[in-house]
C-alpha cells in the first residue's frame, strides 16, 4: 500500500543546482512505499504533507509516514523547531488538510495529542550505504546553502568502504560532483565516459603502456566515485544507471589483470618462474570467490559481510578490490617491476579471498547459534561506546563533510 504524499509551499534555496520541489519529488519516486500527489489535484487526500522549505532524506518520509499511518505524526526541525512534514492518521477526519497545512511550519510545541518526532528518533543505520547518521532534516536558507550542500554529499558517501575512496577522493570529487551539477550532466553519462576510460585502460595493459593504462584506470575510479555521489545529491538513482555502474565494478578488475599480464613481455622476470596459465586460474578463482564469499553471506543475515564486524569494515579498506590493487600496481611500475605488481595483486586477491571464507564461516557458526547476523553499527550508541575507534572511522565518511564548497 503506498501513502500519498504532497508537497507544500516552495523554496528559492538551490542545492547541486536543484530546486527543492524537484528534488523532494525526486525522493518520492525513489520510495515505493510514496506515491506524489499532483498539485492540480486537489481532491486527492494526501496521508503524508512535506513543506518545501525543509530538506529531507527519502527515508525520513518513509519513516514518518509509516509511523503515523494509525496515530498521525509531526516531524519537527530541531534547529528551527519548525513543523517540517505531517502524516496523517487514517483515520484523518479529526483533522482536514487545509488544518494540516496551517500546522506546517508552525513553530513548535504544537497542540496536538499526535507525536512529535526529529530525525534523532528515526533508525539511523543505512545498510545500503554501511554508515551510522541522523537523517539530514534542515531548513533551507540562502545563508546555508554551502553548509547543506556540504551535508548532502557527506551523506551520499558509504561509510564503509575502500581507503582509495574513503579518505583520497571526496575533496576532489565533491568539485567533480559540483562540476557535472552545475551543466545538468547526468551520472549516467558520467558511467559512460568511465566505460571508455576502462576500455582504453584494457588495452594499455595489454599493450604494455603502463602509464596511459594506470592514468586512465585512476581517472576511470575517480568517475566511479563521481557518478554515485553525483546520483544521489541530485537524486538520480536509476535502475539502468544501477545495473551499469555495479556490474561494470564487478566485470572488469580481473579482464584488466589478465591484460596486464599480457602486456609483459615474454622474457620477463615473473615468467621464467611463475607460470601463466596457473596465475591467471588463482587470479580468477580469488577474484570469482571472493565475490561468491560476500553473496553467501547475504544469506545470513541483514547486513553486507564488510558491515558485520569492526574487523570486517577494516579490512574493507584494503581487501583484494580494484583500488587496493591498482595501489599494487602503481607501485610495481614505480619501481620497474610491472611483473611484481600483477604477482602481488594475484596474492593479495587470494589471500583476501581466504580470509572471506574463514570469515564466512565464522558467521556461518554464530549465525546457527545466535540466530541472523546484524551490523554492529546498527547498534547505535552501544557501538559508539563499545568501539569508538571504530565508530569514529565507520559510522560515516567525515572527509566526505569536510573541504571547500562545492561552489568554490
């Protein structure tokens, strides 16, 4: 069943160059459980009312309009203390919608026997984007316009995930993100110029030039962070763009390998002891079975195996993924030895596949006595307090908040 919501009232505050009636229309489409209202339809009965002038997470509304589905329900800026959105109860005929409406940015505490609730009171874990935050709830003024902007991106950004990303791309990607906003390209286009940078990259390396391949394979990762970001400031996820952007990440790591491993000459130091045929079966065995490792787990429980456990989400940082070996890569032919990078990046792809498994079983026994698995940062504040090293570094991507403007 899905909860009709409309938008009230307007903003002129732009964020990533989109208007805030457009953007919240956006984060509707995107919640099956939303359905938008037109405004030239006004014998609709709305269950859910969203003011303009706030800006909201998708979810939040979600939330909200769950909760007060039977009770009815006020969402309330902290910061403002300002009524942001309203969900009607089913039974709403206590109170008419033109009613409603008057109580939106109304200031708060409100005379009403329904709840009053801040994004501190809706679940805050993202397992989609493995991170630990209040929703965003803000509302929009042109003073703060860089700071929401700032926080919009920050929250597009996992929380767990590779050191690449984590901690060497936000700052320059934020002016990448900034960029593409400001002349309305769209992620997808952005997916499409790293496809060709991946394809010239596969060819480099097999050809043996190393340094076109490794600059076009770092800039191809650098888009690869552009797009997702770029998508979710603007809300722009699409299912295609989905498909496109993670079955590419999930195809070309081991082709570009295997290029690699052609593009060293036949006399090659690595040759006259390792030989090819055998490494390139490990190379394909660790890269196939360590993504078999993390679909298994799945079946466990709620949450992505690099979220279950404070190691799992640090060893997210360096495991055997296309980053981490790029590192590798670049390192090998730092030095002159192309061959030592591609042996490196077969063992460390191995070897991370083999703590995978030791992990996936691991789970496989807690799972059998303790029942299905959950992230531990799903805990909250018991997480915070039990690992705050760990909280610290996973409950969000801080470097992502940080840095200059994005209109800078």
């Amino acid at each position: 069943m899905t909860v009709a919501v409309r938008i009230v009232g307007s903003s002129d505050v732009m964020l990533w160059h989109l208007d805030s009636r457009t953007r919240l229309a956006r984060q509707i489409a995107q919640e099956p459980s939303l359905c938008l209202l037109p405004d030239d339809d006004a014998a609709a009965i709305p269950a859910l009312l969203a003011h303009a002038d706030f800006l909201f997470e998708g979810a939040t509304l979600r939330e909200l309009a769950a909760r007060g589905a039977q009770t009815g329900a006020l969402l309330i800026d902290p910061s403002s203390a300002r009524v942001a959105a309203i969900a009607l109860p089913q039974d709403s005929s206590a109170l008419s919608e033109a009613q409603a409406i008057t109580l939106l940015d109304a200031a708060a505490p409100i005379d009403t026997p329904w709840p009053c609730l801040t994004p501190e009171d809706i679940p805050v874990y993202d397992g989609k984007l493995r991170r630990h935050s209040v929703p965003t709830l803000a509302r929009l003024a042109p003073e703060h316009a860089d700071a929401l902007e700032a926080q919009l991106y920050g929250a597009s950004y996992k929380g767990i995930t590779d050191l690449v990303t984590k901690w060497w791309w936000p700052r320059p990607a934020k002016r990448g993100v900034a960029w593409c906003a400001a002349r309305d390209i769209t992620p997808n286009q952005v997916t499409g110029l790293g496809a060709v940078l991946m394809l010239f990259a596969l060819a480099a390396f097999a050809l043996g030039a190393w340094l076109p391949g490794l600059l076009a394979g770092w800039f191809m990762t650098y888009l690869d962070t552009v797009d997702g970001k770029l998508a979710r400031v603007r809300v722009q996820s699409s299912p295609m763009g989905h498909a496109l952007d993670h079955g590419m990440d999930i195809v070309h790591p081991p082709f570009w390998y295997l290029a690699w491993a052609y593009g060293l000459s036949a006399d090659t130091a690595l040759w006259q002891t390792v030989p090819f045929e055998p490494l390139m079966i490990a190379m394909f065995a660790g890269y196939v079975g360590g993504r078999i490792a993390e679909g298994l787990f799945h079946a466990l429980g709620s949450c992505s195996l690099f979220a279950w456990r404070p190691f799992d989400a640090y060893f997210r940082l360096i495991t055997g993924r296309r980053n981490p070996c790029l590192i590798l890569l670049t390192v090998g032919v730092a030095i002159g030895r192309p061959d030592l990078g591609l042996l490196w990046v077969v063992a460390w792809t191995v070897l991370s596949t083999v703590i995978l498994f030791l992990r996936l079983l691991y789970a496989l026994a807690v799972r059998l006595r303790s029942g299905p698995l959950t992230s531990w940062l799903a805990d909250g504040e018991q997480a915070a307090a039990r690992y705050p090293s760990a909280y610290r570094t996973f409950a969000k991507t801080q470097a992502a908040y940080n840095g200059a403007s994005a209109n800078a």
